[in-house]
C-alpha cells in the first residue's frame, strides 16, 4: 500500500513525450520524401476558424524538438527536483501544458488556431518561471517574462487578421498561395510588422530581450526546456513560416536580418559580463536566437531571383538556419542541465566562488566542455559545421544586389566575425571559469562531488548528439534538414532540390580563416577581458531597457491606482450609476442615430382588458418595492411583479417562458431570504435632493430606453427577422417541435454552454467569497439565528402540516420535472426548466426539514454535480468531431423501441442532460453554500 507514494510524479508524465517522439519519428520517412501531412477538424467554419494540423518537414522538425527534448527534461527534472519538492505535480501540469501548446503552434495552419496556443504557451511559461512563487525575483521575471510576449502576441493577432482582411482565409496555406498579389496592398507591411513583432518578443530579440535574463529564476529544467529549446525557438518557427508570404518584401529582408544580427552581437557582448552562469546562458541564447534569426532573414534573399543557381547561392542561409537551430537545442540543453548540476552539487551558480571543478566532476566537465566547443563553433562538433555555413552565409550576402545596397552588404560579415568572437570568449568563460583553476571550498555552500547517474544520463545523452551529428550531417539533413528547409522556401520547393552536402573540409576558404580569426582574437580576449572594465563588469543601473521597462510599469501601475481610485469608490450606487449611464448613452444613442431603426407601432394586436390589469398590478407592485419597510415586504413586492410577467407570457401563449419566470421567482425569492443572515437590520436614512434626483434620472434614462429598445424590435429594422428561420426549420433540422428548447440545445447551443460555464463560476465564487472569505464565530451563529426573528419567521419551519404535505408535493414536482426534461423537445419542458423545478423542489425540503436532514438523506456533491454537467455537455459537443462534424452539431433520428414503437432519439438530450444537471448543481451549491450547512 506504500508503494505508489514513494515513485516520482515524473514517471508517470515521462511515457508522454516519449509516445509522442515515436509518433513524429514514424512520420519521418513521409516528410523527408516531401509530403505533407493534413487534417482538418470543422470548429467555427462560419467564421473561418477550424482545428486544421498539417505536419510538414518544419513542422516535424520541431515536435521532435519539442517532444524529444521534453523527454531528457522530465527525466532530468526527476533527480534535480526529487519527488518531495513543492507542488511537483503542479511542475510536471505545467510542463505538460506547455508541450501541448507548443506543439498546438507548430502543427497549427489556422493562425486563430495558432494565436490561441501561442498565448497558452505565455501562460504556461508564467507558471513555469514562477514555480518558486514565494520568491519576489520569480514572480518578477514571471509577470516581465508574460507581459512582453503577451503584448507581442496581440500585435501578432491583430497582423493575423489583417492577412485575413487581404486574403478572406485565416489558412497560413492559403495565405501564401496568394503572397504574389499581397506585395502592393497597403496593410501588407503593416501586417508584417505586427506579426515580427509577435516573433521578435517571444524570441527575445532586441530590445525585447529584457525578459529572457530574468526568466532563468525558473528552475534549471524549465530554463533547459523552455528557454533553450522550444519557447524561444517560436519566434524563430513563425518568422521562417510566414517567409512565403513576407520574404519577396525589401522590408521584410532588412528588418529580419538586422534584427538579429544585433541581437547576436548584443546578446554575445553581454554575456561575457555576467557572473552568474544562468545569467551568461540566458545572453548566449538571446545571441543564439539572434543568429539564428539573422540567417532566416538573410535566407530570404533567395526570394528577389529566379535562376536555381542564385536561389541556392543565398538560400543556403536558410539551411544553415536549420542546422544551427538544431545544434542549439542539442548543446544550450546539455550547457543549462551541466549549470543546474553545478548549482545542484556546490550551492551557488556564481563563477566568482567556482573553479577547480574539473578533476571532482569529471563527467560533468566533459559534458560542458562538448556543448561549450559546440557552441563556439569548434570542431570536431556540428557546432563548428553550422557556424561555417552561418559564415558562408554572411560571405555570401555581399553579392546580394537585389536591392541595390552595395558596400552596406559588407557590415553584414563584420558584425558576425565580431559578434562569434565574443561567443567563443564566453564560451571559454562557461567552462574554464567554472571547472578550471584551484576549489574554493571556503566559498562554497556545499562540498562539490560529481553528481548521480541520474542527473548526468540526460545532459550526456544529449550532449553526445552534438558529436553523432558532426559525424552524420547528409544523414541528418535527408532525414530533416532538407525536407524543413523546403517547407519554409514554399511554392513546391522539394527536399532534393534545397540539398546541401555538410562536411567538414572545405578547403581553405574566407569562412575558414573568419574562424582561425575568432579563435585567434578570441583567445586574447579571453585572456585578457578581465583587465577592461568595459568587457569585466555589468554596468550596474545603467540598463536603459529594463529601466525603461520598469518604470512603464510603475507609471502604468500608478496611473491605473490613481485613475482608479476616482471611480472606484465603494460605493454600489455608483458603480450602478456607471454600468446604467453607459447603457444609456451606447443603446439610447445607437437608437436614435440609426436612420434605418424606427419605433412604428401600426402593427400591434389591441390591448386586451387582461393584459392592462396585469400591467396595472405589475406597476403597483414595482412601484411599491422602494417604498418597503421591510425586506420580506420588498421581495413580495418584486415576486408580484415577476408572477405578472409569469401571468402575461400564459397570455401570450409561451408556456416555457411562463414555467421558467415562475420557477426563477420561486427559487430566488429563497435566495433573497436566505442572503438577509448577512445583511444588518433596514434602516431609512434622510438623502440629500441631489442623490434622489440622480436615482430618478438615472432609473428613468433606463426605462426609456429598455423601452425604445422594445419598440424598436417590433418596428421596422433593416434585419431580416431571424424568428422566421427558427420557426420553419426547426423540425426540419432539429428533429423538435418544441422552437424554444431547439434553439437553447441546437441552433444557439453555443450560449447556452457558456451560459451554464458563467453559472458554474457564479456559485463557485459564491462558495469562494463565504466559505474561505467568512469565518463562522459563536457571534456570528447567534447573528444567524437573530436573522430569522428579524425575519419574522424561522429558517426551518417546525409546521407538521407543512411537513407532511411537502412530501407528496415533492414527489410530484419531481416528476413532472422529469416529463418536462424528456417532453422538452417537442413539447412545452427543457433541461433548463426542468433542473429549476428540481431544485424549487430540493429547496421545498430544505425549508420544510432542514438543510442538514437534506445532507443526510440525500448525499449529492453539488459543486461535483455541476462539473459533471459541464462535462457532459461539452463531451456532447465534442462528440461532434467523430463524425467530422462542427462542435455541438446535434444529430436525431427514428427508431422503433418495444413498447414505445417509432421514438424519436436526438443527441440533443445528451446536450440537455448535461444543462439539468449543471444548472441544478448550481442553484442548490449556492442555496447550501448561503445557509451555510455546506
């Protein structure tokens, strides 16, 4: 029996992305011969949103990224975090979130689709960096590290649809099968930017970098994953995805390319300056990533020619983009798993305190030494072969005329030289500040030893690729290099035809002696870079970016408090003084400044006696309600009020709506009484003239316009009434002759799915707000109990005669709520009205016995009740997908049953089983919850 508690979480998640790995690996041979995997799942067709997945070579590429490396992640995190940390379920939720988004993005071809998972991507990354919330740093980087990409994600959006605007699709496919006739549109460039600002934020390129230094608080496996891997890399798989549409565009050439080579050079200048080892592999990558965003940027060059020699002469950038993206996650996952270990083994990430490391941690040494080589671009490591096509790239860029640049072209390669100098300096850094020179044990947290084989088994293995791959390069590029790099060329670009042998000599060429350069002035600068302040040392305070960035938020921050606090009063009043002005001057003004809307009243049927003494009484009683002196005489008044409106719907012959007032008035009336244990005793107060004014305006601004709004739908609108469709097809496609249950379960089943989600909220927050926000003294019970004298009768009634008679009258309710659910497709009934009979029946008992006698006869957990019907209903909608239909298409049909003969059975009733259950959880949640016997 205590087996189970001593095996790690982790175990159980790691099958996942080792499932998923074998999937995308079987689809290998498929991409790598140039097909396309697509599926497409109907969602919101009306809307041009559909669940659609294609699986192409860049695509496949990175949910082998994704899913391989969270694989060596999950088994690394087991050892680093042990199975006692905090919330380690709450860790591996999130990791799983976040690989299930990230692959969302890269499979998706709808951009809706795509935005969608791309925010959820912040979202998890949020929880991810902030898993130590106690810390203030975590929750900081957190909220820095969400905010830019948020930001860059809603300007992503809005550049999504104005591509849609442009082309009438939202299918990226689709999109760039148009490119050509998009160049000379004028939202076309600004629908590039916002998309590469979408990119530039989540792959922290300048200046949007700021976030990423501060998300390595996460903890190491995060940082490993998300922060080398697989997060940062989005902006990267957008720029390279969208390349079909934008890379024909001057624009799009400049801004990307230069874009990241001063990301590269900036990124690598920084991290040569940091003391803490997190912090240095936080600015390689934003170097990294901006290198790697320079090569698409410069790949898309390939794009101004037509000739095959010249497309491949420049779209060689692109396949070195490819292969570095690769290697980067190989060697920056090993480097950010060697830090953890280092941290995990001293105490302490700070190189100032490290050193001697080398001959205690041997293993750990070799593994840092690889990706760190690999990094720097040094053989014999396939870091070397991607950074020599990254220059031959850069070699190559200066015969780009195109655009009539001329010498510019050659800043191009100075920058790279310069910024891959400064990369071999901090690569030296990594290693041999950390493992070279003598212990300091006087420093140190903890005595270093060599850490266990369980920590060391996924930085090994994924350090060991970096060598496999210098050794197999054709290899890795027939199997995934060429078949991605022809997905981002497009335009039915093959894998064949983007082939490019790697190996390693070359002869000599300009890349060749570009790289004896940096290691020449790379080693002096390593040597020597403590002796310049300039390159030694962090400019403390000086950071304009994330002083620019901080003080935004403050002044954000304070501006809201202030703004705020104008309005935000306290008051309930106004608050209802705002939502109705706002009311009034939106509905009242469209009203009246819409030509086409008027209040034509010619047609109306004449008033009958029976209807103006209903109205007359339904006045009264409103009219009464203001002038109460108690509340118990107030919620008479409003229930009069409602019985009328109940009285005028039987009238106008719509039972449903009759039986649904009625029943609403009859629970909240309940409700009503239950809440005054909470309110203190009425009293009348004197108000100034002013504040009786402004209610009387104010209610009286309401009332005119609710019944200009009244008015107008019965006048004449430039709408085409959407009543006749309901009416005439709701048999014919619904199955129902019921037209008011057909459309809450068929037609608009959408609202009432999130109709019962907002209900579900409410009584969970009702439950939040008294449960956890209200602790019950021995005041409070005798409070309680003089609620009910002020009342003027008992929470619970002692009467015998009511006792008995509310057992027969629940059994009868009860059942004909039952007809009503079953009847309610075709007859008067519904789930809806059903589940408020049910529950007017369930607070029968509650008032006649006791809510703790109805705890012990009938043992239902509502707040479960209630995710049950959610369930059902939303399982119902996506049932739909099965059969490759729209969510919450309803099917029915007729069959011959015994005893019953020919039945109608429609899946709407699945739908209406789960609204019963949902709504009647909720009502009886909310009554337990106030009465406080929950």
């Amino acid at each position: 029996m205590r087996v189970l508690p001593r095996i790690h979480p982790g175990w159980a998640v790691l099958p996942v992305p080792v499932a998923l790995f074998a999937y995308f690996i079987s689809r290998m041979p498929q991409i790598s011969s140039g097909e396309t995997l697509a599926v497409t799942i109907p969602w919101m067709p009306g809307l041009g949103i559909d669940l659609s997945l294609v699986l192409d070579g860049w695509s496949l590429l990175f949910a082998l990224l994704i899913t391989g490396i969270g694989a060596f992640v999950v088994w690394y995190s087991m050892f680093y975090m042990g199975k006692t940390s905090n919330s380690i379920h709450n860790f591996y939720i999130y990791l799983l979130m976040f690989m299930g988004a990230m692959l969302g993005v890269v499979l998706s071809d709808n951009m809706m689709v795509l935005y969608a998972f791309w925010e959820l991507t912040s979202v998890a990354s949020f929880l991810l960096i902030a898993f130590w919330y106690r810390r203030e740093r975590s929750r900081y980087g957190a909220l820095k590290s969400m905010l830019i990409t948020v930001f860059g994600g809603l300007a992503m959006f809005a550049g999504f649809n104005l591509l849609y605007t442009m082309t009438g699709t939202y299918s990226i496919r689709e999109v760039a099968a148009q490119a050509g006739g998009l160049t000379d549109h004028p939202l076309f460039l600004p629908a590039m930017i916002l998309v590469l600002l979408g990119a530039f934020t989540k792959s922290a390129q300048f200046p949007f970098h700021i976030w990423l230094p501060d998300a390595m608080e996460a903890p190491t496996p995060v940082s490993a994953y998300l922060h080398s891997a697989t997060m940062v890399k989005a902006g990267l798989y957008l720029v390279a995805r969208m390349s079909p549409i934008f890379a024909g565009a001057a624009e799009w050439f400049w801004i990307v390319s230069l874009t990241g080579l001063i990301t590269l050079f900036y990124g690598s200048f920084k991290a040569i300056r940091q003391t803490d080892l997190k912090a240095l592999l936080a600015y390689s990558t934003i170097s990294q990533l901006g290198l790697i965003m320079s090569l698409l940027g410069i790949g898309s060059a390939a794009a101004f020619y037509t000739d095959p020699a010249q497309v491949a002469f420049f779209g060689l950038a692109t396949t070195a983009a490819v292969f570095h993206l690769i290697n980067h996650a190989v060697f920056k996952g090993s480097l950010f798993m060697v830090v953890g270990i280092v941290d995990h083994e001293t105490g302490t990430r700070d190189l100032r305190r490290l050193g001697g490391l080398m001959k205690l941690m041997p293993v750990t040494f070799v593994i840092a030494l690889i990706g760190s080589f690999s990094m720097a671009g040094l053989p014999p490591f396939s870091g070397f072969l991607s950074k020599e096509m990254f220059f031959t790239a850069m070699v190559n860029i200066r015969s780009f005329d195109a655009l009539h640049a001329g010498s510019w072209m050659l800043v191009l390669p100075i920058i790279a030289w310069m910024a891959s100098v400064f990369t071999f300096v901090y690569s030296m850094i990594l290693v041999f500040k950390t493992f070279g020179g003598k212990v300091k044990n006087d420093q140190l947290d903890k005595l270093p030893h060599e850490a266990s084989i369980g920590l060391l088994a996924a930085p090994v293995l994924l350090v060991s690729l970096a060598l496999i791959f210098a050794f197999i390069p054709d290899t890795l590029s027939y199997a995934l290099i060429d078949s991605a790099t022809a997905a981002i060329r497009g335009g039915g670009t093959t894998p064949e035809s983007v082939h490019v042998s790697i190996y390693f000599w070359h002869g000599w060429t300009p890349e060749l002696w570009m790289t004896i350069g940096v290691v020449l002035v790379g080693l002096l600068l390593y040597l020597t870079y403590t002796r310049f302040r300039v390159l030694d040392r962090e400019w403390s305070g000086r950071d304009t970016l994330n002083r620019l960035y901080n003080g935004g938020l403050s002044l954000l921050e304070n501006g809201g408090r202030r703004t705020t606090d104008l309005y935000m009063t306290g008051s309930v009043r106004h608050y209802l003084i705002y939502i109705f002005l706002f009311l009034i001057a939106a509905l009242g003004g469209t009203l009246l400044l819409s030509p086409d809307i008027t209040f034509g009243m010619e047609d109306y049927a004449p008033i009958t006696f029976y209807e103006v003494v209903l109205v007359i009484v339904m006045l009264a009683a409103s009219a009464a309600v203001p002038f109460a002196r108690s509340r118990v005489n107030a919620i008479l008044f409003t229930g009069a009020a409602g019985y009328m409106v109940t009285a005028l719907f039987l009238i106008f012959r719509a039972p449903d709506l009759a039986l649904t007032q009625m029943i609403v008035e009859t629970v909240s009336v309940i409700l009503f009484l239950l809440c005054f244990k909470f309110l203190p005793k009425l009293k009348w107060e004197k108000e100034k003239p002013t504040f009786k004014w402004t209610n009387l305006i104010v209610a009286g601004g309401v009332g005119v316009t609710m019944t200009l709004i009244a008015l107008a739908a019965m006048g004449s609108s430039p709408f085409e009434p959407i009543s006749n469709y309901f009416l005439n097809e709701s048999y014919e496609l619904a199955g129902g002759k019921n037209v008011v249950n057909v459309i809450l379960v068929d037609f608009r089943g959408f609202d009432t799915l999130f109709e019962i989600m907002v209900l579900g909220v409410a009584s969970l927050g009702i439950y939040g707000l008294i449960k956890l926000g209200v602790k019950t003294t021995p005041e409070d019970e005798a409070a309680n109990k003089a609620a009910s004298h002020r009342l003027g009768f008992p929470l619970v009634s002692n009467d015998v005669i009511l006792r008995t008679m509310s057992r027969v009258i629940v059994l009868i309710i009860i059942s004909f709520s039952l007809y009503l659910f079953f009847a309610g497709h075709n007859n008067p009934g519904g789930g809806f009205i059903a589940a408020l009979m049910t529950a007017a029946a369930l607070s029968l008992l509650a008032v006649s016995f006791g809510m703790d006698t109805i705890r012990r006869v009938i043992r239902v957990d509502y707040r479960l009740m209630t995710a049950v019907g959610l369930s059902i209903a939303i399982l119902t909608g996506a049932g739909s997908f099965l059969f490759d239909a729209p969510f919450l298409s309803q099917a029915f049909d007729y069959f011959y049953l015994p005893i019953l003969g020919k039945t109608e059975l429609a899946t709407a009733v699945l739908f209406d089983l789960g609204v019963y259950l949902a709504v009647v959880g909720v009502v009886m949640n909310i009554i337990f919850t106030i009465k406080g016997e929950d």
